[in-house]
C-alpha cells in the first residue's frame, strides 16, 4: 500500500517519478498558478487546483494515459473520490450494484453484494433507503462497497477520512486495512499521516508538488523530521 501526504503551496511547474510497490508508476509534471495550501475551503480549493502538464502513468507495466475509462475498470482499477459520489436519489442497494455494471453474471453480482453486507453491514440495513439519507460517513462506506462490487486490484482512495466523525473514521481505516490484506493495491492521499502510516507498506511527502521523502512507513515513522513536522511528536 502506497500512502501520499500532500501539502499545498505556491508553485508553477515541478516533476513528481516514482514507482508504488513495482506496480504503480507515474512521471508527472505538474503546473498551477493559485496557492492550493492545505485546509482551504473546499469550494475555493476547487478553483485552485494543481494540473498534470505532461507526463505519464501506468499499471502493471501499461500506461494509464490511452486507455478508455472502461478499459481501466475491465483493468481492476477504482476510485473514491474525496467528495461524496453516490446518486442521492438512488436507493443504496442500486448505487452500490452500479460498481458492477461491467459484471454480467447476475449470479456473481449477488455473490458479491452478500460478501459486501457482510463487510459492511451498512449496505444491508440502509439496502431500500436512498443514498441522500445517509450520514457523509455513511455514505463513505457505501462509496466503498460500490468500490468493492468490481473485485478491483488497484483501489485509489482521495483523502477518504475527511470530514469523518472519530468511530466512522475508524471503520473507514479498518476497511482499508481489510482491502489491503485481501491482496488488493491501494493508493492512498490522507492528511491523517498518523493514521495513514499504521496502514501503508510505503510512504511519500509532497511538498509544493514535489516528493520529499519516500520510505517505509517504519522508517518514516522513526524520522525525527516526520515525527516533528506531521506526527506532532
């Protein structure tokens, strides 16, 4: 599991390269011309957003630029989103089953959504209520069990504790642990560097665009610029 902490800052073109657990790659060169500092609003940051200028990314020796965004489902490859996605007006049995639109055995799709409710017994008991009614934290988890639907291999996951009340949090952390011990790869941006170094194999700090330390996450852990800087230790 790869974990990303991202500061904002104010810059104008910079070059992020790496390679996550020999799976994931990306050489990205990154341009703005707004301060996106953490902790901005959520409305103005989307206004002040950071932009890929050139550069590329893969899976698995693949690139990730070419392909449609079907091809990268059929490639096992998922998101959730930092700001909730779920249709609102949809039950939350109907948007979790959406996560497997491209599975055309029905009898594989139930196998699934009862391994799901299992997971998370959110999905079952909220199975007929529509999306819109449930807590931000609950909706996360139902973002996460639409996720799951596809049985994907790569899960990237964008800030997915925020705004999370402390038990919803915990459940969310949990779940992500779980996904990871089932095999799965996962790409994680998190602010909660605590939190998010107990999870990860590995660890990236990005300042203004670029990476400036990169490790395990035992190492990072025990650095003092680390545990100074983000750990508040």
């Amino acid at each position: 599991m790869g974990f990303i902490n991202r500061l904002g800052g104010l810059f104008r073109r910079s070059c992020l390269e790496r390679d996550l657990d020999e799976e994931l790659q990306f050489h990205i060169e990154l341009k703005t011309r707004e301060n996106i500092a953490a902790g901005m609003p959520p409305r103005a940051a989307r206004h002040q957003q950071a932009w890929a200028g050139r550069g590329a990314m893969g899976f698995r020796g693949e690139p990730l630029k070419t392909p449609s965004p079907r091809r990268r489902l059929q490639r096992g490859i998922v998101q959730v989103p930092q700001n909730h996605s779920l249709f609102r007006e949809m039950t939350v049995r109907e948007n979790v089953e959406l996560g497997a639109f491209l599975v055309r055995d029905r009898s594989l799709v139930q196998r699934r959504y009862d391994e799901i409710c299992d997971m998370l017994p959110i999905v079952g008991q909220r199975a007929k209520d529509k999306a819109g009614s449930l807590s931000g934290g609950q909706q996360r988890l139902v973002e996460f069990a639409r996720c799951l639907m596809l049985d994907p291999v790569l899960v990237v996951l964008d800030e997915p504790s925020m705004g999370l009340d402390p038990r919803t949090r915990r459940t969310v952390f949990e779940t992500i642990r779980s996904l990871h011990k089932d095999g799965r790869t996962i790409l994680l941006v998190e602010q909660n560097a605590r939190a998010a170094l107990k999870l990860a194999d590995r660890g990236y700090v990005l300042e203004t665009g670029s990476i400036v330390m990169s490790g395990t996450s035992s190492v990072l852990t025990a650095d003092p610029a680390v545990r100074s800087a983000y750990l508040g230790m």
